[in-house]
C-alpha cells in the first residue's frame, strides 16, 4: 500500500499540504526584529532558510535604494547598502544608510515620522506628543488654540525666522512653517536685490538668500531755464542770476554733494555760450546731473575806422552797444566832422563820420587873440622873433628846428617867425604872410622884446609856458614838452597808432 506520507500526500489538497509542511512560528535566522508596527522598519521572511540575506526592507512614508554586491535580484545580501528617504512632511529617525551584516541583521531601525515639536500658548511650552490622538495644527487659528491632555498639537517644520531688510519688509504665507511663501518688498525709492520669493523647504531651509533693499535711484534733480541776455552797455558782460537747483533723494531725502561746474549765480558773464551743470550725490552715490546754458549776445554797430592823418580812441570792445570813439588829428591837421560818436541801441553810430583836413590858418583877422584862438586846443606855437633876419641866433635856432619838423609835427608844435621893427615887422606862419599891424600886436601880447633875439613857447590853452633869450637844443624843447598833461595822452594816442619819427 505505500508509506503513510505518500497516502497522505495522495488524499490532501495540495493547499492543506502546503500548510502543514510549514514549521511552527518562529523569528527566521536575520529578520532582525519581532512583529513590526506600521511606521517601523518592515522586513519579510527569507525565501532561502540557509542564505546569509537580511530581511527586505519597507519604511512607512519612506522610500529605499539599495545596492548589493551581487547586483540583480539579490538586494539583501550580504554587504547590500540601502539608503533610506523621508518623503515631505515626515522626519528620519535613525541613519540615512542601512547595511546588510554578517549577524544577517540591518545595521540599524529606522522610521519615518511626521515632523512635530513644541507648542507655544501664552509663552508656556506644552510637552511633545506621545498619545495616539493626533491633530495637526496647520492654521494659523489652530495654533492659537489650546492643546487638551488627550490631544496633542504636532506643528510642521519650521525654517529659521527671516530677517527684516533694511528700508523694506517680507509678507508671509504660512510664517515660517513648510511650504510657506514669503515676499519681500521695498520702501518708496529703494530697489529688491536679490530673490523676490523664497519658501520654507523640507530641509528646514529657505529656498533662496534672503533679499535686501538698495538706494539705486539717482537723485532728481531740475535746473533753471535761462534765456539769451544781451551785454549791459559800454561793457562785453551781462550780470546773470539763477536761484540754486535743489536736488531730491527719492529714497531717504539725504544729499551729500552738490558740484556746480562753470560759473556760478550772480558772475558778469562774457559774450558767448556758457555751459552749465549741477551735479548732486546721494548716501548710496548715486549721481543725478541736470545741465542748461547762459548765451551772452552783444549788440554790434560795426568797426569804425580812424580817419587818415587822424587817431581813434575807443571805449570797451570798439563797436559795442555804448562803446564811445573819439577823434584826433596829427599836427598840422584839424578835424571836421564829430570829435566822438557812440554806438546806439539801435546798432547805428551817433555824429557823422570826422576827417582830418590840412590846418587852414587865417591870417586876415583883426586881432593877435583871434589869429591865437585858431589855435586852440589843436597846436602848441614856438614864437621866434628877431629884429633882423640876419640875426646869427636868428638863423643857427631855426636850421636846428627844420632838421626836426618831423618831432615838431609829433607834438602838435607850429613855428611862428616875427622879424624886423615896426614899421616893417611881418609875421610869417609856414608860408603865410601876418600883416605888419597884427604881427605887432602878437609881439604886444606876448610881450616879446623888439631889439633882441627871444622865443616863446606857448601851449593848446594859450598859456605862456617857457621863454628862450638864447639858442635851445630840440632835444631839450621836446622834453620840456613831453611833460604837458595833453602831451601824454597824445603819447598813448601815437603808440597805440604806432607813429613815430625814425630820426
């Protein structure tokens, strides 16, 4: 009939079979643990009694990689590293990486928790959970609530505390709890450096650096507008004034520079385009500048020309509006036309245009006052007289003037000859003839001895100012004249001109 086992196996379902070859329960050689609760380390019975593997391993709420030796199928060998994973929200309670020992045990437990901690109400701490009644306090309402003793409040993770940027804030979603959003923000005038949004990550990190709040704005700054200005007359600058631009900081008001470059309010500006610009710094440096320009116009009537044989004298610029041109003449010369003309506003010179004609003496007139008043203000005479025209004085005193008609020119000097007695005295200027009654008055006036050699010098006012009864060098003539008042204007007048004589 067979052996008892071989009936049996013939009779038995093959499922009740299978049940009774199981040996009774008992921990297999490497599980490593009794029966697991849920949030532990789970491990399943080795298929192989005599294979040195450890459990396979399950975490709550985790996830495993492992590596064995072996590769493959074989991922709890002996040597197999696995490396343990939270998912978000929950917190690894023991090592990171398992590793499958020789004993056919993990190298530690692990489990995956729900993140908690302390509950803050009324600045007192409430202890950490332990019951199995749970809540999550998630709002911000909740937290505010107090915790009974059969109910514990398990707080998600929290980041550090964000600091509050100068010149500026954050607005959160959630505070400092995972998953919470936070915004930063800047003052009026003050630029986001940095990342505008960071969250609160599993790791207890914020996702970014937190943000800060620049001055980058330039100051504001508006400069005057100035018009075209016209030069003040007689002069070739105007006065021009503006009241100081004031710069404006668009973040906390406060300028440390303010640089003006050209000339400042209030200067007499010259004729031309002036360029102007402010320029003001912020704390932070920042530059603003603002620029405008001052135009100087002169009003012109146009160059004038001296007259020939003639000087000009010009005030200011020559032709500018009331620039004033005087008129001269060299000796031997007087002027017709207007002595000075000025230029108007309406850019037209006043007067008529002065010539310089060769003097015309007259000597018809009836008295020596009338033939001197000729002179007036216009020539400087050297009166000669002599009772004979042979007289040595006489002749050796005029060759030495002829030889210096040019410096006698250049100082406005005219010789005027008396020679003989009354009743044949003449009077000759140049080559003009005095009649004999007029050259004795001239000699009465002046008091010029009849008998004997003598000159007299006398000058544009008609003042007698020096006598010779002997022979006089040139030389010392000029120099006494060069000492006149009118004389030295005239020298200014001749080298300006730059006329001079050679010899």
């Amino acid at each position: 009939m067979g052996s008892p086992a071989l009936w049996l196996a013939l009779l038995l379902p093959p499922v009740l079979l299978l049940l009774l070859r199981v040996p009774p329960s008992r921990g297999f050689p490497g599980s490593g643990d009794s029966p697991l609760e849920d949030d532990e380390v789970g491990y399943s019975h080795s298929r192989y009694k005599d294979t040195p593997w450890c459990s396979p391993i399950k975490v709550k709420y985790g996830d495993v990689y492992c590596r064995a030796p072996q590769g493959g199928y074989y991922k709890t060998a002996l040597g197999t590293r696995c490396d343990i994973r939270c998912r978000k929200g929950y917190e690894l309670h023991g090592s990171s990486q398992l590793i499958c020992q020789s004993n056919k045990r993990w190298s530690d437990k692990v489990t995956c928790k729900q993140a908690h901690g302390l509950l803050r109400y009324g600045g007192n701490e409430m202890t950490p959970f332990r019951q199995k009644s749970v809540i999550s306090c998630l709002g911000k309402q909740a937290r505010r609530e107090i915790c009974s003793t059969n109910t514990v409040c398990l707080l998600k993770k929290r980041c550090p505390t964000l600091a509050m940027p100068a010149n500026g804030g954050f607005k959160c979603v959630d505070g400092a709890y995972f998953n919470s959003r936070c915004e930063y923000y800047c003052s009026p005038g003050y630029t986001l450096k940095g990342e505008r949004t960071v969250t609160c990550m599993d790791n207890k990190a914020w996702s970014g650096q937190p943000a800060s709040c620049v001055d980058m704005e330039p100051p504001r700054i508006k400069c005057p507008s100035v018009k075209e200005r016209i030069a003040e007359p007689n002069k070739l600058t105007v006065r021009v004034s503006w009241d100081t631009p004031e710069g404006r900081d668009t973040a906390d008001g406060i300028l440390t520079d303010v640089i003006l470059k050209g000339l400042p309010p209030g200067s007499n500006f010259p004729e031309g385009d002036h360029k102007i610009q402010y320029t003001v710094y912020d704390r932070a440096e920042n530059k603003g500048t603002c620029k405008f320009r001052v135009k100087v116009r002169v009003k012109r009537c146009g160059k004038l020309n001296a007259p020939e044989n003639g000087y000009m004298k010009c005030s200011s610029d020559g032709d500018n509006y009331g620039a004033t041109c005087e008129f001269s003449c060299i000796g031997g010369y007087e002027l017709q036309g207007s002595p000075a003309r000025v230029c108007q506003s309406n850019l037209a010179w006043s007067g008529t245009e002065p010539t310089c004609a060769a003097m015309n003496v007259n000597v018809g007139v009836r008295t020596a006052a009338a033939l001197l008043d000729q002179f007036y203000e216009k020539r400087r005479l050297l009166i000669v007289s002599t009772p004979t025209a042979r007289n040595l004085l006489y002749r050796l005193q005029l060759g030495m003037l002829q030889q210096a008609q040019c410096s006698l020119d250049l100082r406005h000097i005219t010789v005027v000859e008396l020679v003989g007695v009354f009743p044949t005295l003449i009077g000759r200027i140049g080559a003009k003839i005095m009649p004999p009654a007029l050259a004795l008055q001239l000699r009465l006036l002046l008091r010029i001895p009849l008998y004997s050699f003598s000159m007299v010098l006398v000058d544009k006012h008609g003042m007698d100012k020096e006598r010779y009864v002997s022979l006089v060098t040139p030389v010392a003539l000029f120099n006494l004249i060069d000492t006149f008042p009118l004389r030295k204007e005239e020298m200014v007048l001749q080298a300006e001109m730059g006329q001079a004589c050679n010899t």
